[in-house]
C-alpha cells in the first residue's frame, strides 16, 4: 500500500509508457533513438564533469558533441531533460530514506546564518547522495562555528588549537571536543581525497550537529 503512494514510482512507470508507446509508433528507429539519446547525454555530462582523454579521436568526439547541440539545441535539451528526470526521479526512494534517516536527530538551538548555510548544504549534499560534499561542507561549518564563538584572537593556526581554545573557553567536555575532532580529521581526509562512503558521511553530520548543540548551549556562546 505504502508504495502505491509514491509518486515517483508512478512517474517511472509513466515515462517507460512513454518510451514503449515511442517504440510501438516507430518500431524500426525507435529504439536506436532513444538508444543514441541516452548514449549522447551521458557523454555529454562526463564531457562537462571531467577531463577528457587526450587523444584526437577525444577531441574530435568533443566537438562532434558541440556541433551536434548547435545545431540541434533542442534534441540535445531533451536527451539531457529525459536523462536527468530518470536518474533524479529513480534516486527519489534513496532521497527520502536518507531524508527520514535524518529526521531523528534533536533540532537542537538554531546555528548562526553562515553555520546554518553550510550544514543545510552539508545536509542536502548527504540525501542527494554526495558524502565527499557533505562531509567538506559539515568541516566548513565546523570552522565557522569554531571562529563565531572563540573569545579573543586564535592561539594557534589550526583547526585542532582552534578547537582545543574553544573547548577550553567554553568549558565543553572531552567526549564533545572529541565530536568535533573527529569531524575535523573526516574534512582533512576529503581534502586529501581519501574516498569515502555516504554511511561515513552520515556519522559525520550527527557528530556535527551534537557538536553544535553543545556548542551553542554553552553560557559564554551567547
């Protein structure tokens, strides 16, 4: 019954309606189209994503691609439309179980605008299935949290005696300093472009939000 009340499957099964009814009208090149139409958006993403490989036939498909979407801009826009709206609409379920993984985590006191910016992206960037982005961005929250509530100029230059001043200003516990040291050394790994996995990105963002709870509920915070 539960399913039965996602839109998402219904959109899935409306757009494979949509190809068949495609295929059934045009059943000799139907299917090669859409065949193309998927092969040419994917290739036009990676071409936007990443490097190409060098080589001549590389740059020869490169420009094949530009000349292809000059003069057919429109064919191009839907290959990708069709591409994008299938990708998004079937990650749907993992979106909203990521979203209803987090939704028991306490509120807690509402961060600082710049704090606040960061984690809602950190947060968007876990359901959305991005953990290097989501746990880069929880570090930059960090930070900022850190600067917004240390008292007088910083002792040291890294985020480690940024935290440890903090910590002891504020008087916070060593299983709360612990919280943002581990989050701290999650961020440095990202940057230093060890892989990581959505799993690690969630524990990232619960011990930053424990974090921030004690951080904030700390008297010489206000």
């Amino acid at each position: 019954m539960t399913e039965n009340l996602r839109s998402s499957s219904d959109v899935l099964e409306f757009l494979n309606e949509l190809d068949v009814s495609f295929v059934e009208e045009y059943p000799d090149e139907g299917p090669g189209m859409l065949e193309r139409g998927r092969v040419i958006a994917e290739r036009v993403r990676v071409s936007k994503e990443e490097f190409s490989d060098s080589g001549e036939s590389a740059d020869d498909f490169i420009l094949a691609l530009k000349e292809l979407s000059e003069a057919s801009p429109e064919l191009f826009a839907s290959d990708l439309d069709t591409m994008y709206v299938r990708e998004v609409v079937a990650a749907v379920p993992q979106y909203v179980a990521r979203t209803l993984q987090l939704s028991g985590l306490p509120a807690g006191r509402k961060p600082k605008e710049v704090v606040g910016r960061y984690l809602s992206e950190a947060v968007r960037s876990y359901v959305f299935g991005f953990p290097l982005a989501a746990i880069a961005l929880s570090r930059a929250a960090l930070e900022q949290a850190i600067k917004e509530c240390m008292t007088g100029p910083p002792v040291g230059t890294s985020l480690k005696d940024k935290i440890d001043q903090v910590v002891e200003q504020l008087g916070l516990d060593h299983a709360t300093a612990r919280l943002a040291m581990d989050v701290a050394t999650a961020g440095n790994n990202v940057l230093h472009q060890r892989p990581v996995r959505l799993t690690e990105a969630f524990d990232v963002l619960i011990k930053m939000r424990k974090f921030l709870e004690a951080l904030y509920a700390s008297d010489a915070s206000e």
